[in-house]
C-alpha cells in the first residue's frame, strides 16, 4: 500500500508539472500576443482623428464595461467631435460670447449654421480675394510699364 501510496503520489506531482509547464507555456503565449496588440494600438493611435473619442486610449480603458453573461468587452461606440466655432463678424473682430455659441438645439440649429455658411459665401463673394492673389503674382515691372 505504502509504494502504490508513493507511486501515486509521483504521478500527481508529474502532471502537476506537466500542468505548471503547460500554463507557463500559456502565460508567455499570452504575454507575447498582448505584446503585439499593445504595440499595433500605439501605432494605431497615432493615425487616429485627434477629433475622435478612440484618440485617447485610456479614456476607452475606462470607458469599457465587463459584460459576464456574453463574456467579452462592451467599448464606446466610436464618435467624432466636431467643434463648432463661434460666429464671427468679418469686419469687427469681437470676443467670444458663449451665450451665442451654446448648443445648437433642434430649434433652428441647422438651419443657423446653413445662415452662417451662406453670409460666409456672401462674404467671400464680395471680397476682392481674386484680385489680390492676381496683384501679388503679377511681375512688377510690367506693371509699371504697363
């Protein structure tokens, strides 16, 4: 009984190390494969929008859930920021007014940025800016000559 006692006793303690090799073995697989995910994210992330929220990787971190009942990661949805800048009149140059600037609602909002772009367009229009990139280029001695 003593030596099937210690023989068996041998066997547990070889798959023990069989099982111990095998998840060391594991475990540097593993290791190795986060390795290269962490490296292609940080490659990754310099080609990102700054505009995007998936510039900023630890704020993904922080935003992502542990779901236990499908066993995977629930991440942010990817978003773009865009930054509206604020109104501005083109001949006098005034300081921000956030009170003009707040959020655009469902009242007219689109319809105030479509009113900005077109007196945008109409300022362009007016200004002389064919004019003066024709001035700047334009040789001039014949133009003293001329």
């Amino acid at each position: 009984q003593l030596q099937a006692a210690e023989t068996e006793i041998k066997d547990l303690q070889s798959e023990f190390e069989l099982e111990k090799i095998d998840y060391l073995s594991t475990i540097r697989r593993l290791e190795r494969d986060l390795m290269l995910c962490q490296q292609l994210l940080d490659q990754v992330q310099l080609l990102v929008r700054r505009d995007c929220n998936y510039s900023n990787l630890e704020r993904i971190k922080r935003e992502s859930i542990w779901d236990e009942e499908t066993g995977c990661w629930k991440i942010p949805e990817p978003v773009i920021q865009k930054t509206h800048l604020p109104a501005g009149n083109s001949s006098i140059l005034m300081p921000h007014n956030p009170c003009t600037s707040a959020g655009l609602g469902a009242s007219g909002g689109v319809f105030h940025l479509q009113a900005e772009e077109d007196r945008y367009k109409l300022v362009l229009n007016r200004s002389d800016s064919k004019t003066i990139a024709s001035n700047y280029f334009r040789p001039r001695r014949t133009s003293q000559i001329l």
